[in-house]
C-alpha cells in the first residue's frame, strides 16, 4: 500500500498543479484565500503578443513557485489590468493599483514609452517598479531608485552589433527604426559604436508606429534609390513585421543587399505568420543567449503540453519566448524577497484622504518598499532565463547568440561574449582570445538564397593597352566570363587591403562595353562612382583637382609629376674638332681674351726695366701673344724683373694651372665615356619652330598640354602603347613623327627603361598631379582607413621592393651601362671659372694702374714758358710716351749693361788690336747685354755713374763719327 501511496503522489502533484494553472487562467486565484497574501499589480497590453505570452508565463512561475515551496508563509496576488498600447491607460492603471488597491510592487509596464510616469508614482509611493520589457538606455534604474529591470538594457547588444558590422566589412549602413523612445533610446549608442569602428551611418530613416503601408513603402523606395545595401533594424514587432513584407515587394530582400535585426524583434519571431517569415529569408538577428538547462527543457515541454489543452482565440507562441521567461524568472524573485522580508500586511501610510481614483496627491508611501527594493536587487538565482544577477538595478549582461533565418528556421551560425567576441561554440575553450573574425562564425545564407556577402566592393578596373605593367585585364584566363586583372596597381592593392585591420570584401569590374574594349576615359570611368555605378576605381588613377569634385582619393602610392621625354643624339666623340668640345665659345674667347690681356699688362710693366721685352713693335708684340699663351704650358724664357710683374704673373700661373686641369678633366670624360645629347631640351624650342608633341590617348594630359603649356591642339597627337611612343619619336619631327612625348613620370620612367639610352627625360617637372591613388566616393570612411594602409605599405621598403621587382625589374636592365644621357651641354662655361677671371682681371688691373700712375707722376714734362706749343696736353702726352719707349737706366739690370757697353766703345790705349766698326761695336753691344745677366759687375754708385756718362759720350762720338 505504501507503494501505492508513492506512486500516487506525482500524479497528485501534477493534477494540483494543473488545477491551479486552470484556475489562475479563469481569473480565479486559490491562493487569495490564504493568510500573507501580498497584492502585486501587473499592468499589461493583453492584445499584444508579448502582453499575453507574459501573462501566461507568470501564472505558471506562481503556480511552480509555490508548488516547490509550499511552506512559505507568504504568496504573491497577482492583480492584472489591461491597459492597451495606450500611455494615459497604464498611468490610470498603475495609479488604481497603488492608490486603491495598496499593490505592494507593480510587474510592468510593458514598452518603453508607457514606463517613464508609472516610474515616478513608483518613487513618490515608494512601490518598485519591476519591468521585464522595457529595454530603452533612456529608463536608467540608477537614476530611478525605485525602478528595477530584469531583463538586459538594449545598450547591452551594441557592442556585439559593431562586431558583427566590423567582421563582415561593411563602411557603411542606414539604420532604420521606430520613432519611439524604445526606437530612440538605442540609436545614439549605436552610432558611437560604430563611429568607433570606422563605420559611416549615411542615413537614418525613422518611421513612426502609427504609419501604414503607403508610407513605409515611400521610404523603402528612398532608401532603394540612394543605393543604400545594408541596413540594421531596431523597432517592435507590430512594426516590423510590416517593414520587411513591404521590403520584399521592393526588391529589398534580393542579393546584394543585407539585414540585421535587433533583439527586441528578434526574440519576437515565432509568434508571426508564414508571410512576415518568408520576406526575412536571410535576415541576420542577435538576441540574449539562453542556457539549454533542465529546468528550462522541462519548462518548455509543460508549456507546449499547457497550450494544447488550452484552447484561444489568438495565435499563440509556440517556442520559448524571452519576455515571457523574464516575466516568469521576475514572479520568482518577487516572491524570493517578499518571503524573505516576512511582509504579511499592508503597510501604507496615506499622506491625504480621497475617494478619486486618480489623484496622486492622495498617494500613500509603501513603507516596506525600500527594503523590499534593495531585497530584490540582491536576490541571486538561476532562472529560465539565465542567471538572475541584477547589477545595478537591471539584469547583468550574458552572452548573445547570433541567427540567421532561412525558410522559417531560425539557424544558429555563432555567439558573442564580451570576454570572447565570436565563437561557433561557446563551450570551445580553444577560442579563448578576443575575436571578432567571422571565420569564427558559420556559413550563413544572405537574402536571396546567395552565399556571398553583401555590399562587396564594387571596384571599377580601367581597361588600357599601353603599359600593361601598371594594369593588365586579360579576358583568355580559364575562369570564363570573369577576367584575370594583375599588375602593379592591384598588387599594391592587395598589399593595402592586407594591411587593413578588417576583412574588405570586392569585386573588380573592368569599364568595358560589350567588344570587351575600353568604355571611356578615367574621368568618365571615375565620374561612374558619383552614379553608384561603382563604389571605387582601381589602378594607375592620377590624383587630379578636377576629379575630387566627384570622388575621394587615398594617398598617392606613386610619385607625382609631369614630364617629357625627347629622343636622345651622340654627341660624336670621335669629331675631329673633339679637343673644343670641354670649354664652351664663351669660355674660349675669355680665356683668349684674358690671356692677350695679362700679356699685356706684362709687357708695360717690363718695357722699360727688362732688355727682353725691348726690340722692334714685331718683336714686341709677338713677345706679348708670345709670353702669354706660352704660360699655359709653363714654358716661357723671359724672366721678369719688375716686383708687380711676378705678383701679376703669379696670380696667372694659378688660373691657367685650374684652366688647364679641368680641360684635361672633361676632354679624358668625353673621350672614355660616351655622353648622349637630348634633341631638344626646352618646351620653347619646340613650340617654337611648330613640331608635334605626343601625349597619352585617353589622359588629362591633352588639357595641360592646351590651357597650361599654350600648344595648339593640332600639334598634338595621341598614341597608346610604348611601342606606339617609340615609333613616334624614332621618325622625328620630319617624318611624321613628334619632338617629345609628355607623360606622367611613372610612365615615362617605365618607358625609358624599357628603351635604356635612347631617349631621356628633360625639362621641369611640372605638379600637376598628387600621382596614382585610390577613388572611392566622396565622404567615404574607407578612404583614412586606405591611405593609412598606403602609407605602411610604401613605407615597407622590403614589401614595396618586391612588387617593383615583379614588374619593373626586366625592364631596368639596359644593354650599355656605359652611357651616360644629359640633358645639359656638358662644356665648362665662364659661370665655373668666373671668380678666378675676376681675380686675374682685379690683379692686373690694380697692378696696371700703379705702375702708370707713378710713371706719370715721375715723367710728366715740365712746362717751358717760352714754348707755348710745347705746353699743350697732347704734346707732353706724345713726349711722355718717348719718354716710355726710353730705358729706365736708374734699374740695376740696365746700368749694369750699360758698364759693358762702356767697356767695349772706350777699349784700353793699351790694346793693341784694331778699333772694330760701328756694326761690329753694336752688335757686340747686344751680344753683351744677352748676356749680362750671367755677370756680375760691382762698382759703387760714383763710378757707375761716371762709367754711364762716359759710356754714353763716347756712343755719342762713336754716332756722330758715323
């Protein structure tokens, strides 16, 4: 009989409990009938899903609370109104429920909106507000003392929100929301979240409640037209459910475009029909993650058993609901604290009498309601829910997990926990590092039943013939349609993408028309960006000012500028006339003139004191061409007496000796090594004598060439290919081809080493560009992102080294590494040897002057009054230059000559040899002054000075005999 007894008792049990849930439902509460009974107030809209899910839930917790804890001495009398989706009717309910019916806690509201003013009757009566719906950052329990929410702060999804955003690369999306303060209170966070990610929110379309179907769908076709692809929903599910039916009718929940909804929608799914579940194919939604307990899996089995005995009118859930399980775990920690604070009365102190329902000065003060408040938020247990930890004032935080709805299944594909980021399982302790990779989610399927992701890239590739090296499209690759695109620019790209601290899904798209031919110029092909054509355009794109008034650019990842490049000539080393070539005409005819200049001087300085610049005006002037130019090889016989001389002659020796050396210099360079002359080397010349110039087809290079370097348009002629280049500037300016090819400095560095030595760049450089960068639209959150990378990326020494390699490096290798190309005459000119000429010139020039001036001031004829003609200015000038011509006998050199002379026309009485002829005495005479120098005569001055006049009288008798 026992073991009849025992088996008995669960069935005992779960027919009670049934019978209870049967009379809870009815309106009918046995528990009513007990001692301790504490009124609660439950202020819900009971037409709405959530409103009747949580009504059902409670009456279950109450049932299943007590029917484990059957000693308690307390229970909980739940008082339930229906106050709609009407503001003014919660506030009449909740303020019936304090002031009438003494509710020692109120369960709700249920929104958002309707919770701010039943929260301050909550603080003026000291009667806790607990509500397990209304999520909304704006209801703050720190701020509202008496307020307490069990359930996660819509804020608390926001940083799994940004993640996901920031996994799958998107820069940009439109958020669409409710305008409610439950649809308010989350936008502001999410924009510093993704601000915070580098994520541009473009648009927010806020659509209130109350519009109906004409109206959502105006805005849907806003967004649709603005190109908008990715979009994030935060709003109700009455709301919702209508948004994306509509979004379907417009082609919205095709591929290519994305959705995430919000938690708040999210856990509202089940309760919706097959149509609102078939338009959200794709859709991507976050929600509280829910621990698969025991307790939970038997909860979920009596439910479904409860609603197949219960017949409704309604469409009813049939999976677990969030709310609900909030509403059921709130009941719980209700009753844990009231039984815990032992309240077995009502304990209002009324402040003013009155029979009105509604006046809020008659409001009395819960006086257990403080204690019962703090009891509650230290009230710790594990609920259906989750963990029942309230940490200041709302439910803490738990883990989310992510879903993707295909077909009307909700799949999961992954969870998020602030300690972890994504995970596919949150039981992998392998993933213990903070991840926000969607490598660490599943596979999902994207609206449109597509497996590829959302809102890639569209970049648009420019399709060209000439240097390929830069950019090549090559349509005979075996993928088919879909070509193959390499070059320097897109392994640059790849390079910047790499170095992106987030994945950035693309597509190239090369701007073709249907030949597979190029369909327009870069600025049309970048005007593309500003129609949502394409969302950026790749490749070897110059930065122009022009272009940035429709299109964003990155950093430049070339260097910038604009040159030409001219056909280049031997300067013949092998001429006969080679040796003229180290100094230029100028150079020449100053050193010529320099050189007859310091004879010059030398000679004026030595005429009179130096027996070797004496003898007839022949002989004198070729002495002066003579000594001078005889310099250069230091090979001069004269020797100089006369102090301003030898400084003059010093200063000389030191410039022919720096003339000298560089001629040496540049005559050996020009005959080792062979130089290479530009045919033209200024943009003058050209426009001058009226030759053609080249330019790339297709550039913006035919404007400059127009507006800035003033060609005329028919002088200009477009080619493609280097080859093209080459060909033109072979033939020269006479035989249809061009005098120069201007182009950009990247190309024209390319196309020269391609050629080596035969031609090379000249002239300025002109900035008319910042050089190759990335487009992208205008306002782009992508573009600091890229050129950040960009410059890490050029910055790489070793990384940017061996993507010129790869293309570049076969075409540095030229055939003759002897030559060397310049671009300017390479003849030494007066302006490198202009100081010494300078100091020469002042040298000789200051020496001159001396010396004439003491002359002069020595010489000057003294005037005779009794000789008027031979007073005149002109003729002491004539005889001042006699005077010149004369010997200066005061120097030693001559007076030593002159003792030999003496010596020779006065022979010894003695002497018995012939007296010789005057020609014969003459021509001694000479003989003894060459070599005069060689003796050595010392006489005193007396009989020098006599030896002089003697001397001089006796050639006197010996002339006047003749």
């Amino acid at each position: 009989m026992s073991m009849t007894m025992t088996n008995q008792k669960p069935l005992l049990s779960k027919f009670l409990s049934f019978l209870l849930l049967s009379l809870s439902l009815c309106g009918y509460d046995p528990l009513m009938m007990a001692n301790g009974l504490i009124p609660v107030g439950v202020v819900l809209d009971l037409k709405s899903p959530v409103g009747r899910v949580a009504e059902r839930y409670m009456s279950m917790a109450l049932s299943d609370f007590y029917a484990v804890n059957h000693n308690y001495s307390t229970r909980l009398s739940l008082l339930t109104k229906d106050s709609g989706n009407d503001v003014i009717a919660v506030a009449s309910a909740a303020l019936d429920l304090i002031k009438n019916e003494e509710v020692q806690a109120i369960i709700g509201p249920q929104r958002s909106a309707q919770a701010r003013f039943v929260i301050e009757l909550g603080r003026k009566s000291q009667v806790p507000i607990i509500s397990f719906s209304a999520t909304s950052p704006f209801l703050s329990p720190s701020q509202n003392p008496f307020f307490i929410r069990t359930t996660q702060d819509e804020s608390a999804q926001v940083k799994a929100i940004a993640d996901i955003v920031k996994a799958f690369g998107w820069w940009e999306i439109v958020l669409i929301y409710e305008d409610t303060e439950y649809g308010n209170g989350l936008i502001p966070y999410l924009m510093d979240a993704l601000q915070e990610i580098g994520t541009r929110v473009p648009y927010r379309s806020v659509i209130p409640p109350s519009s109906n179907n004409a109206e959502i769908s105006e805005e849907l076709n806003k967004l649709k037209a603005n190109h908008t692809r990715i979009f994030l929903v935060h709003m109700t599910a009455s709301l919702g459910s209508k948004l994306f039916v509509l979004a379907k009718n417009a082609e919205m929940m095709s591929e290519g475009y994305a959705w995430i909804i919000t938690q708040g929608l999210s856990s509202l799914l089940d309760p919706m029909g097959s149509k609102v579940m078939d338009s959200m194919q794709g859709v991507l939604g976050i929600r509280p993650y829910l621990f698969p307990s025991k307790q939970l899996k038997d909860f979920e089995r009596k439910w479904k058993r409860n609603l197949t005995s219960i017949k409704t009118k309604t469409k009813s859930t049939t999976s677990l609901n969030l709310f609900g399980l909030c509403a059921y775990d709130t009941v719980w920690a209700l009753a844990m604290a009231v039984e815990k604070i032992g309240i077995v009365h009502s304990s209002f102190l009324k402040k003013n009498a009155s029979d009105s329902n509604v006046d809020l000065g008659a409001l009395g003060i819960f006086e257990m309601g403080t204690r019962l408040r703090n009891t509650i938020l230290t009230t710790k247990f594990q609920g259906l829910s989750g963990n029942f930890n309230l940490v200041k004032g709302e439910l803490e935080p738990s883990a989310f997990e992510l879903f993707n709805i295909i077909e009307k299944t909700e799949i999961i594909i992954g969870y998020w926990t602030q300690e972890r980021g994504f995970s596919k399982d949150l039981n992998d302790t392998g993933e213990e590092v903070y991840s926000t990779s969607k490598k660490r989610l599943k596979p999902l399927i994207w609206p449109g039943y597509t497996i590829d992701q959302p809102m890639k890239l569209r970049i648009g590739i420019p399709v060209k013939k000439c240097f390929q090296e830069f950019l090549k499209v090559d349509w005979n690759s075996p993928t088919g349609d879909k070509p193959s695109i390499s070059g320097f620019a897109i392994d640059v790209f790849h390079a910047v993408l790499d170095a992106l601290p987030f994945p950035l899904p693309h597509e190239f798209i090369p701007y073709t028309n249907k030949h597979r031919q190029s369909n327009g110029t870069y600025d049309e092909l970048l005007y593309q960006i500003k129609t949502h054509k394409y969302d950026a355009v790749v490749g070897d794109i110059t930065i122009m000012p022009h272009r940035s008034v429709y299109v964003d650019f990155t950093l430049p990842y070339t260097e910038s500028g604009l040159s030409m490049v001219v056909l280049v000539k031997d300067d013949e080393s092998k001429n006969l006339w080679i040796f003229l070539k180290p100094l230029s005409l100028n150079l020449w005819l100053t050193t010529g003139a320099t050189f007859i200049f310091t004879g010059l001087v030398v000679w004026v300085l030595e005429h009179r004191v130096n027996s070797e610049f004496r003898g007839s005006p022949k002989e004198q002037l070729g002495l002066i061409f003579w000594f001078s130019f005889s310099t250069l090889a230091f090979a001069h016989r004269e020797k100089v007496v006369n102090n301003w001389s030898r400084f003059v002659l010093i200063i000389w020796i030191f410039v022919v000796l720096i003339l000298t050396q560089s001629y040496t210099a540049s005559l050996t360079s020009m005959l080792t090594i062979q130089r290479l002359q530009p045919t033209f080397v200024d943009v003058k010349e050209i426009k001058k004598n009226g030759y053609f110039v080249g330019y790339q087809k297709d550039s913006s290079i035919k404007v400059f060439l127009i507006n800035q370097l003033g060609f005329h348009e028919s002088k200009l002629k477009p080619y493609e290919t280097p080859e093209e280049y080459d060909e033109a500037l072979s033939n020269g300016t006479h035989y249809g081809g061009v005098a120069a090819i201007f182009d950009e400095i990247p190309y024209l560095k390319l196309f020269i080493a391609k050629y080596c030595s035969k031609y090379t760049m000249v002239g300025p450089i002109h900035k008319i560009d910042g050089g190759f960068g990335f487009a992208f639209q205008q306002r782009s959150p992508l573009v600091p992102y890229i050129s950040k990378a960009i410059f890490n990326v050029t910055q790489d020494k070793d990384k940017i080294e061996a993507i010129e390699k790869k293309y570049f490096s076969s075409k540095t290798a030229c055939e003759d590494q002897s030559t060397t190309i310049s671009s300017h005459s390479h003849s030494l000119g007066v302006d490198s040897f202009g100081g010494l000429f300078l100091i020469t010139g002042i040298t000789s020039m200051v020496s001159l002057l001396i010396y004439v001036s003491n002359f002069v001031y020595s010489h000057w004829p003294v005037s005779d009054d009794n000789n008027s003609i031979g007073n005149s200015f002109w003729s002491k000038l004539v005889e001042l230059a006699k005077h010149f011509d004369q010997k200066d006998l005061s120097l030693h050199d001559f007076k030593r000559e002159e003792s030999r002379v003496h010596a020779v026309v006065n022979p010894n009485v003695f002497d018995p040899s012939p007296r010789p002829s005057i020609d014969e005495m003459q021509s001694h005479s000479r003989n003894s002054i060459e070599g005069a120098n060689d003796v050595v005569i010392h006489d005193d001055n007396k009989s020098l000075s006599s030896s002089s006049r003697h001397g001089d009288a006796s050639m006197q008798d010996v002339h006047n005999s003749s």
